[in-house]
C-alpha cells in the first residue's frame, strides 16, 4: 500500500480484486493526529475517478475530520476493464457495497456513523446500495445525482430504439451521440483543462452498452424514489445541464426517508464542487460538512443497538467464564 502526506492529510492507495477476478484501484484520505469522526465512502461520477479528479474534495473532507474512502470503478480510472464500458450497472453497485462494507466491518471502524458521498452517476449507485441494504448506511450526500438525465443528454426516441438494437450485436462500439459532456459540465474554464489532460478520465462518445445502462437505472430510479430511506443531503446546480435539478427535488419530496434536506444553488453548474468558482465551491462544501457535522456528533439508533449488542455479548461472556 502507498502512502504519502499531502497537506496535512495522510494519503493511500491499494488494489483489490473484485468477485469477477477484476484489480480495482482504492484510495483513503485521513486526518492527521485525530481519530476519524466518521467514516466517507465517495463515489465519482461516469467517465471520471478518484485519486485526482475528487482529490481536492477527499482533502476537504478528511481536514473536516473525516476518514474518506475512494473506488475507480470497472472500465474507469486506474480500474481494469474497458474504458467506458458498464456492461452491468448492478456490477459496480456490488463492488462498491462490498469494498465498503468490508470498510466498515474492520475492527477499527465499528461503532462509528457510514455516509455516502455520490456525484451524479455515484449519486445513483448510491440510492442503489441503500435499496440493497436498508439501514446500513447512516446517510448520503448526493451531488447532482443521477435520477434522471437531463432530456438536453438524451437522443430522441428513434435513435435510442435503433441504439438499443444495435446494442445487442455491438455493445462495446462508441456510438452514442451527446454533447461535450466535460463543457456542459464544469463552468470554470480551468477545471475543464484538468478533465481533458487526465489520462484516467474517459474521452470519447458513450459506448452502446453503457448508454443503455445509464438510461435504464435512471428511469429506475425516477419511478422507485420513494423507496429511499436513508438520512441524506441533496445538492444541485440550479443550472446543470446534465442531471435535472427538477428530479433532485422530486426524490427530496417523495422519499421515505425521515431526515432530508435539499439545497439548490441558483447559477451554478453540474460540477458545482469542482467546477464553480472557488467562493461557490467553499459555499456548497460548508453545507456538505455542516450536515455531516451534524448528524455524526449526536449518532443514531443502528449505532445504539451496536453497541448493546457488543455489551450484551460482552456480559454474556463474563457469566461463562464466572461458570
């Protein structure tokens, strides 16, 4: 495992093999000299990864007091499989739920809270894992998430039925006609320069099989918001061309979860903690790190029952051994 020390912030990265045989690349970001609040699982967006791209946002949270846990998914990153290509969109939840519960599970970690961190595309896998496994997670921060592609993204009905059939003999064939998705994306001029000279983000028009995923899990989505339970924060770019603000607010109104809040920010883009101006993007992280602030200094009711069933186990012990 490397590390390193970046800014007061002790930084790793290590590979891991997933159920299909798979090296996928991990990164960690975590406070110096303090024992971690709690425990972030961050989940970048389509086309992107972790170790660079969401560098910047892995640092403010771990400065914030956090342990920020990264995952370049199948066919992105530093990740194997072919560039671009998501040949099953429920794959990548698996991997995930499975780095991250493993995470969780170390003896380390029990007993602290477990967010969520999606951006767009991770925003969905993210609602996906709490469908999974209610009550695991203790909450989510969703940055423009994935519940629904913006109809300015999507071909129009015909294309996407020849798209679909060509699908079945071609999936891997880069076909799918859409806009510059990094220009519709990021407002600052200088941030779409850093996406374009990232050799690990993906370039290139959308790979059929991909494109389907995509458009299935968010109509998915869309029709199942009111199953979400988990705590969570909602953030969206007034202005996002590329997930519909619209959706955010649906899923904030609809969903089962008894703790949500969501935020729009007037003007801003998709990429609105990495693309804005940097006054915008200091704005948007205060209210991410203020939520999460709030809700790991008072617990909750999985931890409650965690740590009775650890105090149960141990007196039970003790009577044995009395015996």
């Amino acid at each position: 495992m490397a590390g390193e020390m970046r800014n007061h912030v002790k930084y790793e990265e290590e590979y891991i093999l997933n159920s299909r045989g798979l090296k996928l690349f991990t990164c960690r970001w975590f406070p110096a000299n303090q024992d971690p609040k709690a425990l972030i699982f961050i989940l970048h967006g389509y086309a992107m990864e972790c170790s660079i791209s969401m560098n910047d946002t892995g640092t403010r949270l771990a400065k914030a007091g956090y342990a920020v846990y990264g995952i370049d998914f199948e066919g992105h990153g530093k990740s194997s499989g072919l560039g671009g290509l998501i040949s099953c969109f429920d794959d990548i939840v698996s991997d995930c739920a499975n780095y991250f519960s493993t995470i969780c599970e170390h003896k380390d970690n029990i007993g602290k809270m477990r967010y969520l961190y999606g951006e767009s595309m991770g925003g969905a896998i993210a609602l996906n894992m709490d469908r999974q496994t209610p009550d695991y997670w203790d909450g989510a921060v969703l940055v423009a998430p994935m519940c629904k592609i913006a109809d300015d993204m999507k071909p129009n009905p015909v294309v996407i039925t020849v798209l679909t059939m060509l699908c079945k003999v071609i999936p891997t064939w880069k076909m799918i006609p859409t806009e510059d998705v990094v220009e519709m994306a990021f407002k600052e001029p200088e941030k779409r320069a850093e996406i374009r000279s990232n050799p690990y983000c993906y370039k290139g028009r959308i790979r059929l099989k991909t494109g389907q995923e995509l458009l299935r899990v968010s109509l998915d989505l869309e029709k199942n918001l009111h199953k979400i339970q988990m705590p969570f924060l909602v953030v969206h770019g007034g202005d996002d061309k590329v997930t519909d603000p619209s959706t955010s607010k649906q899923l904030h109104e609809t969903a089962a979860s008894a703790d949500k809040t969501f935020k729009l920010y007037p003007g801003m883009w998709h990429g609105l903690t990495s693309g804005e101006p940097p006054e915008n993007i200091d704005t948007v992280f205060s209210d991410i790190i203020n939520w999460l602030d709030e809700r790991s200094a008072i617990g909750n009711s999985r931890l409650e029952k965690e740590r009775k069933s650890r105090n149960d186990g141990f007196i039970s012990s003790k009577k044995k051994m009395v015996c």
